[in-house]
C-alpha cells in the first residue's frame, strides 16, 4: 500500500513521522537542513527521498537478472606468472548507515583491479578482478582495503572534535576531472577531513567549522584547487557555501605544494577561507563545482610538479597558459540546491581563481604574500575578511520543484578523453523528483566573460527521484551521466550532446539503488552501484572489456550482445548510500 505523500517534500509521512512532525520551532526547512546530517538509517532514507514503493502501487515491473559470467567477478586471460609488469585499480569510501551503534559507517573498499603481463593485447596475459572487495584477500593488492577506514581512527581527527563525538560522515566528495587521489569528507560534528584510498600514505588533514555551522553535502572543484561545503548556520537561520583551499603535494614529488593551485589531491593542509550566504535558502541539500581548465594528467607529467613559483619566467608561463602542462583555472561555477525550498542558486566562482593566479602568477610581491603560511586570517592563503576580492559571488537563484541530484559540466581539454558534447563545459543539470533531468545554460558563467542567467534549453525524462549523478574522469565517454533513479530502481545513461536516454540497467538484484561510481580499469568500464534496503555494493560491467583495443573475452552476456554482466557485489554492514573511489596501483 502506497503511504500519504507530504505535499511539500513529497516524502512518505509515515515513514518520516518522527522529522515532519517534529515540535522544533524553527523554520521548518531549516530544520529538514539540520536533520539531513543525521545518520541513522530512517534519516538518510529521509535525505534519498522516495523509493519504489511511493512510485508504484504494485512490482509489476520486469526486472531482469543480469547476466554473471562468473562469479568471482574474474576475467583471466592467457598464463598468469609472477611477472606482473603492469597493475591498478580503483578504491575509496563507502558510506552506509550501519547495523552497530559503534561502527562509524565508512570503509575503504577496493572496487576493481586489474593485473598484466605487458600493456598490449593478446600478446600478454591479463587478468581483471572486478568484485568489490571489502576486506583484505590474498591477491598481494589489498593491503589498502580497511573497515573502518584508517581516516576515522587518527588522533588528530579526534582531537578536532574537541571533547565532542565526532559523529558519522555525511558525504564525501572527489574532483571529476583531475585524478583526484583523496577524497573530502564532511562529518556530523563540522568536521571536514581528508579521506584515504591507499596511495596517500595515511596522511589526513582536518580542519572544522564552528559549532553553529552544519555541513550537509560537499564539492571539489576540477583540479583539486578547492572545497566547496553547503552548510546551515543555525544562528543566523542561513544557508552558506563555506570556501576551503587545498593543498597537496604531487605523486612522489614535494616541490609543488600550493593551496589552491592544481594538484593531484594528496592533500596535505586545508583552510577555510569563509562563507557565501545563499539568498532565500535556508537549507541547501547539494552542490556541484567545475571550472574552465580541466588536468587530465598527473602533474608529474613533464616534471611540473617539481616546478617552483619563485621566478618570474615561472610565474609567466602559469599566467599565459603557455602549454597545457601550465594551465590553471580563470573562471568556474558552482551550482547549489535545496530540495525542500525549490531552489537553486548558481555561484560565480571567478573572483576565487582570479585573486589565486594575480597572487601566484603575476608580480614578486604578490608571490612573496602567499610564502607567509598559516592559520591566521591574515596567513596565506588568506580568508575573505583580509581578501574579499576573492570571495565568490552568487549570480542567480531560480526556482526548481524539488530538485535532487545536481551536476556541472566541464569543457573537453584533452582529446585523448572522449567526450560527444562540445557544450558541456557551460551546462548544469539538474534532476527533480518526478523524474526530469534539467539541462542549464550557464553562458557566460562558465567562462572569464560577464555572468549571464542560467537558461533551460532541455528537459530530459529518467526515472522517478534520481537520487545521483555520475560523470566525469572514469566515465568510458567523460561527459555521459549515470544518473540512478531511486523510485524506479534504474540506472539511466544519459547523451548530453543529444538529450537522449542511451541504455538502461535494470537488475532484480538491485533492491534500492542510490549511487553510482564509474571504477573503470585498463579497458574494463564497471559501475558500481550503492544499494541502500539491499546492503550491498553491485558491479556491473558496462562494455565489452578492451585490453589495449583487444576484445580479449568477447562480448557480454550469454550470447555476446547483452549491455551488461554482473560481477558480483560486497555486503556491507549498514545500508550504503554514497561512493567515491580514485585509482590506487
């Protein structure tokens, strides 16, 4: 039987009692805002918004088994030897909501490897692992995989809450572009912390927002270059985006070490700058980033990443984007949502990367500014209140009906990444909970030209209440959105360039999906998918694995022409209902 429907949320008011009907005097969407960082599971269910049961008076609907070609979720080809010349991966966090009061609710999964004789084809042995594993196994490429992740157990994590719990993560987010090692992850208590995925070297820098400051999603822009956290201040009864620049060091090198400047996301410091008020928007839900310089590449690439700033011969060739190994952003959006106030508001974020490049880039005397490090205001990098030509700017907020899941396009930059829509780099997509993806024109927010109004040029039809949108570095087509419909247990692969729905996967096992990761790996696109009432994180092979060009094991299914095969999944103990992975090797 399907439950009464809250006109407003358009959640079950059965199912959510305990939050709609609460005493709390406070403005009522500022309280949805502060009950989103609970995690226990009836409140994230809350967050995911409606399943397939408010959608559908009955299960009439065909969900077919996927084809499994073998359980394991191995494909081996050729001898395997000792001799592995060639190997990686992808792993990263899994958030749930978990079954004992104790556990934190964040693992470290691996989610797909792969090994080989040589990099080529037939002429080589090959052997794809493609389960998602949440303990060590004995393969010798698992000594990464922790429950619960290594990240919660650090004093320095526990010393930052200062006497407090330090709660639950709430989300955890990476860069979609840059090859983005560590994850940002916010917690319930205001922590926003560095995650691991085993190539960082359990390292984890913190930092954390006020006590009246609650996180409640978060964003990385391309390159690593910043946080973007949504937050509801509950002394002022506000909605912020509050502004943390990033360091890291690149892969193996420690040279370059600039807050907010490209890297690979190995942080090493993170600081919060300050906060942009969101204008009628008490209780922000979401959030996504881009800019207009994306970094496909390690910046190991050409020995970049043992550059120095401190001459001007340097300094020039990063400001007049001599080639692409000096590129850094100039301009860039963020886009923020709130789904129980239907809005949505578009952010300029060209002061930030402006005021970055005048400092690093132009003369010695703003350079020798950004060499006095540290916590201060006045400390580089330094917070609004001493630099507030670098605060960004909200441009727009427009009205949504319930928007969900929200995503921002980034411009092809790198022809070796495949990419169909030569647009995308100025769209923002929005989803609503009556199943439309809203595609944006972002014009001239996109880039350095003058801010133009967000305009509607699309509406696309997926499932009821996507609940996630994925996209991006490890995506076999960069700019094609996985987008998971929650009320119709679907995931929906999504053209930009055409408006149209590609495929379609649909699996009797999948009981309530909510996210969606892209783990590709030489040659093997996997999705792996969060599933919430299930308990489990499925993977599915998305295209016909191609080592090196080399359709080594032919086509999916059982007679080659299938658009998936599952390979496998890891129970989780909680209900998971985030993923974010980067590559490990």
């Amino acid at each position: 039987m399907v439950s009464v429907i809250d006109p407003i949320t358009g959640l079950s008011t059965t199912s959510y009692e305990r939050i709609l009907n609460t005493d709390d005097t406070l403005n009522r969407s500022a309280y949805i805002g502060v009950a989103s960082t609970y995690n226990d599971p009836e409140t994230i269910n809350y967050r995911l918004g409606p399943g397939y049961e408010d959608s559908h008076q009955d299960d009439s609907d065909n969900f077919p088994t996927v084809y499994t070609r073998n359980k394991s979720g191995n494909y081996n080809y050729g001898n395997q030897n000792s001799d592995v010349r060639d190997y990686t991966g992808k792993a990263g966090q899994i958030l749930y909501a978990p079954e004992e009061s104790d556990d934190p609710g964040v693992d470290r999964a691996r989610f797909s490897w792969s090994s080989h004789g040589g990099h080529g084809g037939s002429e080589y042995w090959h052997r794809y692992a493609l389960k998602p594993i949440g303990t060590n196994i004995d393969d010798g490429f698992s000594h990464f995989v922790k429950s619960p992740d290594p990240s919660i157990q650090q004093a320095s994590w526990s010393a930052a809450s200062e006497g407090e719990q330090l709660g639950r993560p709430i989300a955890v987010a990476r860069a979609h572009v840059s090859w983005s090692n560590t994850g940002i992850m916010i917690f319930q208590n205001g922590l926003i912390g560095a995650s691991g995925y085993g190539n960082n070297e359990d390292k984890y820098p913190y930092t954390k927002l006020p006590a009246n400051k609650v996180p409640t999603a978060v964003a990385v822009t391309n390159n690593n270059e910043f946080a973007l956290v949504t937050l509801w201040d509950t002394k002022a009864l506000k909605g912020q985006v509050a502004v943390v620049a990033l360091e890291a060091r690149a892969l193996e090198q420690h040279s370059w070490r600039y807050a907010g400047l490209p890297n690979v996301g190995t942080y090493t410091r993170l600081k919060i700058l300050g906060y942009v008020d969101l204008p009628g928007m008490a209780a922000p839900t979401g959030i996504s980033a881009s800019s207009d310089v994306n970094r496909w590449d390690w910046m190991s690439k050409n020995n970049v990443n043992q550059e120095r700033l401190d001459t001007q011969s340097t300094r020039d060739k990063w400001h007049n984007s001599v080639d692409d190994d000096h590129k850094a952003a100039s301009a860039g959006f963020a886009v923020v949502t709130s789904r129980s106030e239907n809005k949505a508001a578009f952010i300029d974020l060209e002061p930030l990367f402006e005021y970055y490049r005048k400092m690093y880039f132009t003369t010695q005397e703003n350079f020798n500014q950004t060499k006095k490090e540290g916590t201060a205001p006045d400390q580089w990098p330094f917070n609004f209140d001493v630099a507030p030509e670098a605060k960004p700017q909200v441009s727009e907020v427009i009205d949504v009906e319930r928007p969900t899941a929200v995503a921002t396009g980034f411009p092809r930059s790198d022809t070796r990444n495949k990419m169909n829509d030569p647009n995308f780099g100025s769209k923002a997509f929005i989803t609503t909970m009556d199943g439309e993806l809203l595609v944006y024109d972002v014009g001239g927010l996109a880039t350095t030209a003058a801010a133009d109004k967000p305009k509607l040029i699309d509406t696309i039809v997926v499932g009821h209440n996507p609940t996630d949108i994925a996209y991006g570095r490890d995506q076999g087509t960069k700019d094609e959105l996985a987008i998971v419909s929650r009320g119709d247990r679907k995931i929906d692969f999504v053209d930009p360039a055409t408006g149209s729905v590609t495929g379609t996967l649909k699996d009797s096992r999948l009981q309530d999906p909510v996210a969606v990761i892209s783990v590709t790996t030489r040659g093997a696109n996997v999705l792996s998918v969060a599933d919430f009432a299930g308990g489990q994180v499925a993977n599915y092979l998305k295209d016909p694995i191609g080592s090196w060009g080399d359709r080594l094991f032919g086509g999916l299914g059982a007679n080659g022409k299938a658009a998936f095969e599952f390979t496998d999944s890891l129970n989780i103990p909680g209900q998971p209902f985030m993923l974010s992975a980067a590559e490990v090797n």
